[in-house]
C-alpha cells in the first residue's frame, strides 16, 4: 500500500517550532516569552505541547535556566529546516514574477558561509532573476556601490563605525580570538596577529582592543582571505580575530584566560544602490529572511512587531 507523506505520523505546529528556536537561542523561557509575545505559562505550554508531541524532552530545567536535551540538539536543524521549507514555498506563490539582473556583492569571507543557502533558496522562489556575485573587501564594496557598479552589498562593519551607518544590520556576532588548541603564540611577545588587509574592520576592532589593553603585538602575517590567516593559526604562528561562530577544533577560542582582552560584536550590513530596481527589492528581502533564521530571536521580534 503507498504511503502518503503526513499520514500516520502527529504533525508539529510551526509556531511551536518557532518558540523552541527562540528558548534554543536566549536559554530561557522567561526571554523568549518576551521575544515571542507570549507569557511564560503559554510559552512552557507550547514546549508541553511540542515534547507531547514528539514523545521525548527537548529542554531540561536547570533553576531560572533551561539546556538542551540530546533529543532537542538533535530537533534543532530539523526545526530550522522546517521553518525555511515553510517561507520558501509561501514565497513561491505570494511573490509576484520578477525578472532581471543583481549585481551583487559580498566580503570574499562570505562565499562559504552565507552565499550558498542565500543564492540556492532564491534561485528556487525567483527564477527570473539572475545574481552577478562579486566578492571584495568591505571598502572596496562600499566604493563600487557609491559608484553605481553594485546594485546590493553585504558588509561587515563595527558598531560604533561610521561606516555602520546607512545600511540595514541584518546579524550581529561577536568577534574572538583563535588560537591552535593547545598552542602558545598567545603567550608571545609582542603577540604575533594573522590579520586581513589594511581596511578591514575585524582587523582595526582586534588592534583597538589590544591598544586599550595596552598589550603589544604585531602584523606578522596578512590574507585577504580567512583560509590564508587560519593557515598561520594551525602552524602556531599567530592568533587572529575571527567570529565566534567558524571556531572549530583544531582551533579554539582564546579569552581572558589567556590575559586576552575582548573584542567586541560586529555587524553585517545590507546596502542597496538608490537607482535599484524590483529584481533587487527581492533579493534583498531574501536577503534579510536568510539572516533572521539564522537568528531566531531577531526573527521572532520582527515576527512581533
């Protein structure tokens, strides 16, 4: 007998996967209450309702604060999933016919992390419009833009820069040092940095915390490109200032611990050229979708607001 998707098996509530995404993030039913709109009762009643459901605990208790369960790390990406599958197809019918050209640009760091998900999830809701992607440093996109060569950037940029300004912060993460685990090119002295090009604003935000920490170092080695920095890391040559999120072993994070001072957040930001025209309105909705999954608290609060 053919089995027919959804038959058989209790369906999950979006809404119940979305509050999970939520407590997953903020570790705390209290928060995601708020981020939600909910009260906290409605909130652990959805989590009731979700573990009811699926027949195991996804959070534990621990006082004020909650964990995750093996189960509820193992429901995270498919949650995740879930909920984008969701937007994709709503857009397939809710977006009006798009056709046209994106010159698009984005920091050369980015083609791995982001692009893929961002370009292969709108080729499938927009496939009128065509994505011209060009990878640069922040500066450099900033100046093509202003000259008309861009129609829509994605740039990194610290908080308190000027260069903040003027766009749309669509993720926020903070900045840490990377070390080989295990290594001691923190502990040299002056401490040896594997930095990016001149311009870069992870490179000025690593060099501004370590002035105020009043700790010498020096540029012992520069890459446009991440790969070409983390290549000095894992010889144990330097350490550098990469975001929380790439740290994987062999690497590891170096904090205070290490007498390391913090670096602080940086922000991605959005640009769209004046002149843009329907085929970039699109993508950088798309755009500013794709980061807010990425953060589900920021998407619950605009999903709120």
């Amino acid at each position: 007998m053919e089995q027919h998707p959804g038959k058989g098996a209790p369906l999950v509530e979006l809404d119940l996967y979305r509050t999970f995404l939520v407590i997953a993030e903020c570790g705390s039913f209290s928060k995601a209450s708020e981020i939600v709109g909910r009260t906290p009762s409605a909130v652990s009643m959805q989590i009731k309702r979700l573990e009811t459901t699926l027949g195991v605990a996804v959070f534990a208790r621990e006082g004020r604060s909650v964990r995750m369960t093996a189960e509820g790390e193992a429901l995270l990406g498919y949650a995740r999933k879930i909920l984008m599958l969701n937007e994709e197809a709503v857009s397939m019918f809710r977006s009006p016919s798009v056709e046209g050209e994106v010159r698009f640009g984005a920091p050369s760091d980015f083609g791995t992390r982001f692009l893929p998900n961002i370009l292969a999830r709108f080729a499938r809701t927009h496939p009128g419009v065509s994505v011209d992607v060009h990878l640069d440093g922040s500066p450099q996109l900033l100046k093509s833009l202003k000259q008309n060569e861009l129609d829509l950037i994605l740039y990194t940029a610290r908080p308190d820069s000027e260069f903040a300004l003027g766009g749309e912060i669509v993720y926020t993460e903070p900045l840490v040092w990377v070390g080989l685990e295990g290594g001691i090119a923190h502990q040299r002295d002056p401490i040896p940095l594997a930095v990016s090009i001149s311009g870069c604003p992870w490179r000025r935000a690593a060099r501004i915390a370590l002035d105020k920490a009043e700790k010498p170092y020096r540029i012992a080695y520069q890459s446009f490109h991440s790969a070409g920095q983390e290549a000095a890391l894992l010889a144990d040559l330097a350490i550098a200032p990469f975001p929380a999120s790439v740290v994987n072993p062999p690497l590891q994070l170096l904090d205070e611990r290490h007498n390391l001072p913090e670096i602080g957040n940086y922000n991605i930001i959005l640009k769209e050229a004046a002149s843009a025209g329907k085929a970039t309105d699109a993508f950088a909705r798309h755009v500013v979708e794709c980061f807010k999954e990425l953060n589900p608290a920021q998407a619950a609060r605009a999903m709120s607001a």
